[in-house]
C-alpha cells in the first residue's frame, strides 16, 4: 500500500504541469519529458527536464514540488525528513490549510495536501491523515487515478484505526469506479477510435483497475474480520484465492479467518504452508513477515489455552523484530535524523510494542506477573490512553503483592494457617495462633507510589489512570449523537494517533479506542468500568484506605450491567470497608446471603479471540484449559462465603450465637475441605468467649469445625438463621475479617 500511493501520488505532480492553462509549448514538452524519465525510473534526466522548466516559469510552486519528488525517489525514498520540510514549507508559500479547503480553487493544492497525507501515513500521524484524505475525497474527479489513490489511502487509514464500515464503504466506491470507468472509456474509444492515445490509456486503465480488484477483495476481508462478520468474510476469502493465488497475504488472511472460527489447528496449519521466504522483504515493503508469522501462532496458542507455547512464539516475534530494526540501523549509515537512512516504508516497521503488549497479556494469564509488568510498563510509554493497559498493569501488582497463595487457589485450609507455634511443656504448654491481618501492610519502603515498580500503591495510580480513560456516563449518551468521545483528552503522541481518529468521524461514536487492541464498544466498556471498579476497592483496602474502596464498591453495586461475580465481591468488598469504618450495622446488610443470586461472569462469546478484553478475574474463552478462579464457582459457596463473613460482623457486636449460627449454617452448606481457615480461627474465638476451652482446642486439632456444646447441631445445620440488625454496642477485638481475593 505504501509504495503504491506514494507512486500514484507522484504521477499528476508532473501531468497537472502540462495541463495547465496559458503554457508554451516548450514548457509542455519538457514537463512530458520529466514525467516520461520519471516513470521509467530515470531521476537524473527527470531533474534536468525540470530544472530547465523551473527557468521558464519560477513562480509555479507546483514544479519544485515535483523535484523534491524526483530527488526523494533519487534516494531510493531514504530522505523523508527533507521531503516533510519541503512540503511544509510549500504549504506555508501558497498559505494552504486543510480546515479552509471549502471551493475547487483549492483543489490546486490537493496533490501537495495528498503527499503530506502519506508523509502523516509513514509517520504513524493516522487522525492527521485521515483529516486530509476525508477533505480531498470531497472534491475529487471520480475517473482519475488520483482519486483511485486517494481512496486507498483512507481505506488502509481507517482499517488501521478499526472503522471497518467506512472502509467497506469507500470499497465500495472503488468498484463502481472500476465499472463505470471501463464503460466510460468504451464509449470514449468509439466516439474517437482514431485516437491511438485513448486506447492506450483505456489499456492502461483496465491493467490498473485489474490489479486493484484483488486489492480491494484484500481490504474487504480484512474490514469483515475486524467486524467478526464471517458469512461475508467467507465469500470474500473465496475471492481472494481466486485472484491472489497462495501467496502469503491471502493464506494470512485466510489462517486469521479460521482463527475467528476457533479452527485453531487449521489456522496453524495454513499460517505454515505460507511461503515465507518468496516475499520482497522489509526494505521494499515495510513488513517484516516472520515477525507475523511467530506474532500470529502465538495468538493462536493463546486462545487455545496454551500460554506457555504463546510466549514462547511472542519472544520468536521480538527477537524477529529487533533482528529488523537492528538491519535498519545498519542501512541508514547513524545519520542524526531521525526519519532519513531508511526508506519510508519501513517507519511503520517496528512492532515491537505492540509484541509487548501481547507478551505481557500471555505472561499474566501463566502466572508471571512481574515480568508480565516489565513488559506492560514498556508498551504503555507509547499506548498511554488505553485504559484495558492501565487495568492489566494494576492486575499485575495485585497479583505480585497476593504473597503465597496457595492455600487460597487450592481452597484448602492449612493448619499452618492457624497455628503459628507451640510453646511450653505439660500444664503450661501453649498454642500461639497466626494473625490473618495483612491489612494496612506497608507494600512500599519510602518510596514515590509514582515509581513504576510492581508496588499496591503503583496499582491504585493505573487503575486511577484507567478510571480517568473512560467516558462518563453522560458524555457517552451524548456520543450517540454524534460528538466526540471524551477520551481524546489529554496530549496524544504521533505514534499512537490512531486514537484520536478512532474516536472521531464515526458515525454515532459508541466507542473508545484502546490501542493496540481492538476498539471498546459499548457493552465491553461496561465490563472494563466494572472490573476496574472492583480491582480500585481490592487495592484501597489493601492500603487502608477504607472511604475510598467504600466508594468504589458502592459505584460497582450501582452499575447497570453487573456480573453476578463482581456483585459479590462489591458486596464483600463493601462490608469490608465499613467494617474497618465501625458502621456494622451497614455491612450486616451488604453480608445478607440473598444478595447472591448469581455468580457468572457475564462475558459475551464474540469477545474469544481478544484476550486483553477480559475482566480482571475472567478467564479466557479457549479450547484448552481454563484459568484457575480464586472465587466461589457456584451460588451456594458463595452464600456461605457471605455467612462466614456474617458471623465475624455478628461476633463484633457480641451476638456470640447469631454469629454461632451463621457460621454452623455456613458449614453445612459447603465441603469440610472449603472452609476457610479465617473461620475455623471465628469458632474457636465463639468457643473460647462460651468458656468452652476444650472444644476450642478439638477444633484447633482436627482443623474442622465442630457443633457446639450448647447448640443442637442438627436443627442449625438444616434451619436458616434470620437476620435482624440490632443497635451496635462496643465492638470486641476478633480475628480480621475474612477477605475474597481475586487473580
């Protein structure tokens, strides 16, 4: 695409130099000649020619642009910095803005708005680019090549910045182009079949247009794969074998079809009998495709479950891109500016955050959460507006900071748990119990939460940053009508621009760009503020800071669209706080069993193949196995999570024996081996306030919780226990609160 677009940009430059009005014919002929030398490659001659006809006409800023062209191709496209001047300072001489492009006297202009366009392309300035190609496309003739150029353009620029259906549109257009243009050209011939001229450029046209259909049925499967629309997509893969053969862009294209389908080993199967070595190369395309190759069979090992095979793909990818990058050093001879050396279309060859990214998503979901940070923290330098990073970075310091979980992730209560020591012989031996407090733990020595370290406090800044990333809920009423999303706020880099086009022209805009990742519509907005929501209240209780994990479990509870899973933890999360606030009275009835009704995680199916949509305590939709969840997995476990937590917000109060009773009725609900050791420790606290000294240390022993003495067990286990709030007196000191984590 690159190379094409710069080329058809370069032909009008010279033809609109002899179609000008009130020119000699001397003038005329050395402009066909320029032209004529520069199609066949001869630069040198083309300058000549040039050079002669800037002497007869000095003012027409038209033919300066065209040996800046002719000397940018003499350098075989090396000197992009000189070339971006050069336009800029034309653009200043004939006081040119695309916003004030409003008549046809502007029209003059456009081959020198259309090269800045590409310069904006090869620079990653998409939103840029896009402003320009949507201005030109307003005012262009439609049987010219130019506008078959133009078209292109902002196809590849609105595929780039996933706005699929303007893309398909603008195809759409380019068909018709082929069609109408064929018949024009036929009906031309006959009116003036003399005319050798326009025959060859009939030819000429066909040869053109014919070469742009297997292009167009490219672009169309790439657009319907961004839009999950596989019956289309299907069709139009069909269309694409037919015209472009097995070529390596086709069976890319047809393995990331097979992808969406969940055909996993058909699309492994296809990516490896694509021919690899046939392709031209980085230096004369911009793309390095065994970087692709390794990036996409690691995407595809990471939905079929295999992660540790994914990043062993993605580090395959790296080492391929630094390989690229480091041959691109070499050629461009250390030269101090930043965009010459390299031919142009190899400035949007560097994937390398990009494969980051990816790695640091394969990384988290194996486990490895510090070096899954080392290689988020380092993608997010370059996609800073992405709340979806912000999230997985906090979700990377909570998992660093969990310490051993491993009684946790297997639900197993460990007697280690509960019993730090023993001490002293005979009558005076003693049992000393653990402390199951973490809270107000000091993650940090002294140091600035702003450091970029694996630290909770480093966690509450993302998920703060991720917060500020989202739309509000009004200003997303108001996008629906049209206006921009609030998520261009803030200073957006050249090399991440994409963003800000994203958010713009789409017609009714219902979604934020997340780069490198596909766009948050909607409903996956929803998800992403919910998940946030509840890792923001995690990491302030973890901090200690109760007020706020209280406020952002009260705005999780509030959301409309609420998983059954994140309700529970909002509601856990909640009576938490207030707990720690001394307002037991309000977390008694957040800790009312019927608030759980549901513990699904509430993940549509067309969101499989993107990994980094899922919520923080999400597994991913695969066909391998399934992520390990730390949370209850059924409604009734999770009702006697809430009744053990009951129990301890009872105990606080001193209502030993409604708190007795949720914690028997809790037991009976669950398997001896789930009971967390947090409540085995609240037994035998009732037991010990009960005097009953013996039973505390049977229960201790065994590691099980045990009827009590005065209580019938069979008609606690069996009868639910009623709730009724009760005026609060002095709270006792008692065993932390039992906390639900999440990975």
């Amino acid at each position: 695409m690159a190379d094409t677009t710069a080329e058809q940009g370069t032909e009008p430059k010279h033809e609109n130099n002899s179609s000008s009005s009130g020119i000699s014919d001397q003038e005329k002929e050395l402009a066909v000649n320029a032209f004529q030398a520069f199609s066949s490659g001869n630069y040198d001659d083309s300058l000549k020619h040039l050079d002669n006809l800037q002497e007869l006409n000095k003012d027409d800023y038209k033919i300066a642009m065209n040996k800046a062209i002719a000397e940018f191709y003499k350098s075989s496209q090396t000197t992009t910095d000189t070339l971006k001047q050069t336009l800029a300072a034309m653009k200043n001489q004939v006081h040119a803005a695309v916003e004030e492009m409003d008549g046809l006297d502007d029209v003059e202009n456009s081959l020198l708005y259309y090269n800045q366009a590409i310069i904006h392309y090869h620079m990653r300035q998409y939103s840029e680019a896009i402003a320009i190609g949507e201005k030109l496309y307003q005012f262009l003739e439609p049987f010219e090549k130019f506008a078959q150029a133009v078209c292109f353009l902002l196809v590849d620029l609105y595929l780039l910045t996933f706005q699929p259906e303007k893309a398909l549109h603008l195809l759409a257009v380019l068909e018709k182009l082929a069609v109408q243009g064929n018949n024009k050209n036929g009906k031309a011939e006959a009116a003036n079949h003399a005319n050798k001229e326009g025959a060859n450029q009939k030819a000429e046209y066909i040869a053109v247009m014919e070469a742009a259909k297997s292009k167009i049925h490219q672009y169309k499967v790439r657009a319907y794969i961004q839009m999950k629309s596989l019956k289309a997509c299907k069709r139009e893969i069909k269309s694409v074998m037919n015209t472009a053969g097995n070529s390596a862009p086709s069976l890319f294209l047809k393995s990331n079809f097979e992808y969406l389908r969940g055909n996993y080993r058909k699309a492994v199967k296809l990516l490896n009998s694509s021919n690899i070595a046939e392709h031209p190369g980085v230096m004369k395309t911009g793309e390095c495709v065994r970087c692709m190759f390794w990036n996409n069979l690691g995407c595809i090992h990471f939905a079929m479950g295999k992660h540790n095979l994914g990043i062993f793909y993605f580090k395959k990818a790296l080492q391929e891109n630094d390989h690229t990058c480091a041959q691109l050093a070499l050629n461009s001879n250390g030269q101090a500016k930043k965009l010459s050396g390299i031919p142009m279309c190899t400035l949007l060859a560097n994937k390398r955050y990009e494969l980051l990214y990816n790695c640091g998503i394969q990384l988290l979901h194996i486990g490895r959460p510090l070096a899954a940070f080392e290689c988020l923290i380092e993608a997010v330098q370059v996609y800073h507006s992405n709340p979806r990073l912000w999230l997985r970075l906090a979700e990377c310091c909570i998992a660093a900071n969990k310490g051993n979980s491993e009684q946790e992730t297997k639900g197993l209560p460990s007697k280690k748990g509960i019993v730090q020591s023993i001490v002293g012989q005979g009558y005076h031996r003693k049992i000393i119990l653990a402390s199951q407090s973490t809270q107000n733990a000091v993650y940090s020595d002294g140091q600035s939460a702003a450091i970029p370290v694996a630290s909770m406090e480093f966690a509450a800044i993302c998920l703060r940053n991720a917060l500020l990333l989202l739309p509000e809920h009004q200003q997303e009423v108001k996008s629906e009508n049209g206006s921009k999303s609030s998520s261009q706020s803030g200073s957006v880099e050249s090399s991440s621009e994409s963003i800000e086009a994203c958010s713009k022209g789409q017609e009714g805009d219902k979604f934020i760009p997340a780069a490198p990742s596909s766009p948050l519509r909607k409903q996956e907005l929803e998800n992403l503020r919910c998940s946030i929501l509840a890792c923001s209240a995690y990491v302030a209780l973890a901090l200690g800071d109760n007020l706020m994990a209280l406020n952002h479990a009260e705005k999780l509870l509030q959301q409309a669209k609420l998983s059954g899973s994140l309700k529970f933890l909002g509601h856990l999360y909640a009576a938490e706080a207030l707990i720690s606030l001394d307002r037991i009275s309000d977390a008694i009835a957040h800790l009312n069993p019927e608030n759980v009704t549901d513990v699904s995680l509430g993940i549509s199916s067309n969101e499989q193949d993107q990994g980094s949509d899922k919520g923080e305590n999400e597994p991913v939709e695969s066909s391998g196995k399934q992520t390990p969840l730390c949370y209850p997995n059924s409604v009734n476990s999770a009702r006697a999570m809430m009744l053990f937590n009951l129990g301890s917000a009872y105990c606080l109060r001193s209502e030993y024996e409604k708190a007795r009773k949720c914690l028997h009725q809790a037991a009976s609900m669950v398997h001896t081996k789930e009971i967390p050791p947090e409540a085995i420790l609240l037994a035998v606290y009732l037991e010990l306030q009960n005097g009953n000294t013996q039973l505390a240390l049977q229960i201790i022993k065994r590691n099980q919780l045990l009827p009590s003495v005065k209580t019938p067990s069979p008609d606690v286990r069996k009868k639910p226990a009623t709730f009724q709030p009760v005026q609060p007196i002095q709270p006792i000191q008692m065993p932390a609160f039992t906390t639900v984590q999440r990975k």
